[in-house]
C-alpha cells in the first residue's frame, strides 16, 4: 500500500512461554480506522503496546513512513498518542493545569485558551478549578480526551477509549473519531462497545495465533 503511513511486518507477540499472535501484517493510510478485536487476553492491548513503541516483538516490525519505529523514535512520538486503559491524569492538579503539565512534558508550546475551549467542548465548564481527584472516572476520561486533541498527533491509539463513558460521551467521542479520521488522522483502537462511524473507512484486526485484517 503505497501510501501507509502506519504499516506492520510479520509481527510476532509472546507472553511468557505464550504465544498470542504470529504472522501479523496490515498497513494504514490517512483516514482510516484500525478496530482490533479478540477475547480478553489475545492480546490487543499487547499489540497497542508493540505499536507505540512500549514493547518489543518477538519477531517482525513497525514501521511509520516506510521506517522502523525504534530508528525514528522521536519523530513517530511527535506524530502518535496514546490513551490506554490509565486516563495519565494528576489528581492534584484541576483540568487546565494536567493539560499544561501533559504540554510541558511533551515539549510542547501550552495555549491556556485552547486548552480552555477543549475542556469546555468536552463538557468540564463546571470542572476547570476543581482538583481531578474530586471528578468521576468519565470526568478525568474527558480531561485525558483534552489532552489527546490539544496533541495535534496524527495517530491515535486508543485502548477502550469508551470505558466508563455515559452515553452522551460515547457520541462525543464517536464524533471526535469521524472528525479526526476527515481531517486526514489515522485511529488504531480497541473496544468492546460498538462504533457508530458512518462514513468512516474501518479494517477489523482479529487477534489471535493469527491475525488476519478484513476491511469493512
């Protein structure tokens, strides 16, 4: 595929003496939308760990841009983020300050009115002065959505971003997907729940002993 961004290589996952997939190829170009599925521990979550760059495979490669990961590791982390299963958010700190501490940390320039008119988006007007250990867990899941969007990242990866999300968050979500995907961002995620994603180009991963991706 000549144009992939994202692309994997006869990649192979072990945990322990445990084999959980072998043989994985698929490749991913602007604005499409990677969903991985399998039973709990097949190991999606250990794949979203190889492809950022947070584990080793036992065999095969990612590559960004025709490059593998691990020789171009400062670029692809400027072009990627993650939001796993820990929303990464400080329990001392209130919205606005985690997203300035998530920029800093990154190295990136902090834009206080920005980041304001994100939370606001996300629904956490009422929430911008309060400490993030008083807000409930689809609270500071917003507050981690906050910081994934001011990234500006050109890949998201995303593990059950739609835990602990009421049903207005789940469409909000679903609309910040559809608009990032238009906008030319590439997803690779994994969820348990169903997708309303109409209009979005999407490749199924089956996790397994081997995984083979089937485009919808």
């Amino acid at each position: 595929m000549p144009d992939a961004l994202l692309s994997v290589h006869d990649l192979a996952c072990a945990r322990g003496e445990r084999l959980l997939f072998k043989d994985m190829n698929f490749s991913l170009a602007a604005g499409e939308l990677l969903l991985v599925q399998g039973g709990n521990g097949q190991g999606k979550t250990s794949l979203l760990r190889l492809l950022t760059g947070l584990a080793r495979p036992e065999a095969g490669e990612v590559r960004w841009r025709g490059e593998a990961i691990r020789d171009v590791n400062e670029r692809y982390h400027e072009e990627m983020c993650y939001l796993g299963h820990a929303n990464g958010v400080k329990d001392d700190l209130d919205p606005l300050e985690n997203l300035r501490f998530a920029d800093g940390l990154h190295g990136r320039a902090f834009d206080a009115a920005r980041a304001v008119a994100t939370l606001r988006r996300l629904g956490l007007s009422r929430c911008l002065d309060l400490p993030c250990r008083v807000l409930s867990f689809g609270q500071r899941r917003r507050v981690a959505l906050a910081a994934l969007l001011l990234a500006g990242s050109t890949l998201w990866i995303l593990d059950e971003p739609l835990t602990g999300l009421d049903v207005h968050a789940v469409a909000l979500m679903e609309g910040l997907i559809r608009d990032h995907l238009q906008a030319g961002g590439m997803v690779v995620a994994t969820t348990h729940q169903a997708l309303n994603l109409e209009g979005v180009k999407v490749q199924r991963l089956l996790v397994g002993s081997v995984a083979i991706p089937e485009l919808v």
